[in-house]
C-alpha cells in the first residue's frame, strides 16, 4: 500500500496541519493506521495504510 500512503500523506514540511486516518473497510468504523505530523516537521505513522482514508484538519498547538 505505499501508493496510497506517498499519495495522501501531509507534507509536513509545509502543512504540518493535516492527519489521514486509516480504516479496515469501506463502512469507516475501525481505524487500523493513522499519519500525521510533529510540531517540527517530522512524520508519525502508526498502523497501516488502506485504500479506505479519512483526511482531517488538525491544527497543531506547537510553541
């Protein structure tokens, strides 16, 4: 699944603001990966990467 995962992961050099969450199935109810970003730019990937993903706005509260 690394396509799916380089294509909607953020870019958290320059929009450290976004997380996709992964889910087993279609129906969206288990979440089996998440990615998203730190306050300094870098990746937090946990789980796994599926073709069915839910891409939200997370605003970062970094000092």
């Amino acid at each position: 699944m690394t396509e799916v995962t380089q294509a909607i992961l953020p870019d958290c050099t320059t929009d450290p603001h976004h997380s996709v969450s992964f889910y087993s199935d279609p129906t969206r109810t288990t979440e089996v990966g998440w990615r998203g970003c730190t306050c300094d730019g870098g990746e937090i990937n946990l789980g796994q990467a599926t073709s069915w993903y839910q891409v939200f706005y997370t605003p970062l509260s970094c000092p």
